[in-house]
C-alpha cells in the first residue's frame, strides 16, 4: 500500500505536507521504506515549518535525518533584510538559518504559498530584495533551491484582510529570475569563496571546474558598490561581463588575475567570463 502512489505515478521525489501534525515515526519508517523499495535517490522535503535549529534539528533526528526540510529561518532573514533596506547587515543574512548548519538537509526558499500576502504565515520578501535573496539560494554550494511560480510569472488576486474587507494584490514577476536560473545551470560549478566584508555589499565566486565554468556574484543592499576580487593566474587578461545586463561594460583582469566587479544600487550581478557567456 505505502508504494501504490509511485507505482501509479512514477516521480523522483515527495513533499510532506504539514509534517507538525503527522508522528514523525511514520515519516521515518514511510521514507525508508520508499527508498529501499522504490528508489534510494528519492528526494522528499517535509513542510516543518519552524524558524528554531533546535526545533527543526530535533525533529531531523526523530526521522534518523532522511529527508530535508524547508528552511523557514532564511526565509524570514530575507523577509526582515528587505524591510529594513541598507540599515540591514548582509554580512549575517544566514544567521540562525538551517543551510549554514546543515546545509545537506535544507530546502531554500524565497516566499511561498503561505507567506504570501494575506496568507496563514503572511511575511512576504518585498520585490526589490528578491533578486538578491535568489542569487544566495540559486547560485551558491549549499541547499536545494525552491522558486516561487509567482515570482517567475506574476500573480494578480483578491483575499480578505485581518479587517474583514477585500484586498487586491499584485505579485510582480522578478524581471532577472529566469537568467538566474539559467546562470545556475551553467555558472554555479565548483569551490565556493565567500567575500562577506562590508555590511551592504557582500560576493562570493564560483571557482567552476576543469570543465564547467564559474562566476562572480556581488550584491547590495545599499549603494552602488565595487568588490576587488582575484580569481588567480588561471584568469590573467580575461574579460567578464554581467550575465544579468545589470551593469554595463566588461570587467578586465589584471596579471594576478584581479579585478574590480561592479554592482548597483540595492541589486545583484553575475560575473561570467564574456567567452563563455554567449554559448
């Protein structure tokens, strides 16, 4: 019986609803026996929907750590950083968050169904920070990215508020998310170095692999910003540009292998080799 749903309908991985409310024994024993029976490369993400390590680290342990879970503490890091625009240190955007401590169990996300506006867990990440929050969870080593579908295609609704009247809302589509999207299929390969030195603007460089390149990626919350980067000999001469079309012009190595990558104000942009970046 516990096999019959991918036996009807094969796919690769389950999401928990709700997992609070359900004995985390019965996940334990439900995921494994999925995995021996179906596939052990089963992917499942439980909804525990808590912002505490303590709490989600516990409940990892009741499951013998065989799933991975949403991570509710970056999401409200994102939530709080867009509300409080440059006064917010970006140096500690992954404080407290589940995929700086177990990264190998952990689900990023940006918004969903349930923070969007008038929802249950109302607390939305305002559009103009949404950019920066998807480079951090697209582009980097650590966690299984989410994308929000309003996020890539717009949402336009009416739902009651807390005063009993209707309310319109309008989710606007993030112009740049499907180039981010596509820079993780093609730039987010290998080593990770972050630069995590000023309290706005903040980097860190995908070093890519013998065969898959790499990428630079800066980011503000505040003014327009320079990061002094060097990426070592392997890269002397060579010109970059912004994959996003956020900055114009091209960025060109020095002998070292060093270079001053650009971004502007409150926004994000990824640096690719420029002979690599239209293939």
């Amino acid at each position: 019986m516990l096999t019959v749903p991918s036996e009807q309908l094969p796919c690769d991985g389950f999401r928990l609803d709700a997992a609070k409310h359900i004995p985390a024994w019965f996940f334990r024993d439900w995921v494994g026996h999925m995995r021996e029976n179906i596939s052990d490369e089963l992917f499942v993400v439980a909804e525990y929907w808590h912002p505490d390590m303590g709490a989600l680290q516990s409940y990892l342990d009741l499951v013998d750590k065989q799933l991975t879970l949403f991570d509710v503490a970056l999401h409200h890091r994102f939530h709080n950083a867009a509300r409080a625009g440059a006064d917010f240190d970006m140096r500690t955007i992954f404080d407290g968050s589940l995929v700086s401590a177990i990264p190998e169990h952990a689900v990023t996300l940006v918004d969903n169904h349930d923070t969007q506006p008038l929802q249950s867990l109302e607390a939305p990440v305002e559009p103009w920070f949404k950019p920066l929050a998807y480079a951090l969870i697209l582009l980097r080593e650590q966690g299984v990215p989410c994308i929000f579908h309003p996020d890539l295609y717009g949402a336009d609704y009416v739902d009651k508020g807390g005063d009993g009247e209707d309310h319109e809302i309008h989710m606007p589509r993030i112009e740049c998310l499907p180039k981010l999207i596509e820079a993780r299929q093609r730039f987010a390969n290998g080593p990770q170095t972050d630069v995590f030195d000023d309290a706005n603007a903040i980097g860190f460089v995908r070093h890519g692999t013998a065969e898959e390149p790499g990428c630079v990626v800066v980011l503000t919350n505040g003014a327009e910003a320079t990061k002094v980067i060097e990426l070592g000999p392997d890269h002397a001469g060579a010109t970059f540009r912004d994959f996003l079309g956020h900055c114009e012009g091209e960025v060109v190595l020095d002998d070292g292998g060093k270079g001053e990558f650009r971004v502007n104000g409150g926004s994000v942009s990824v640096w690719v080799r420029a002979d690599l970046s239209e293939n």
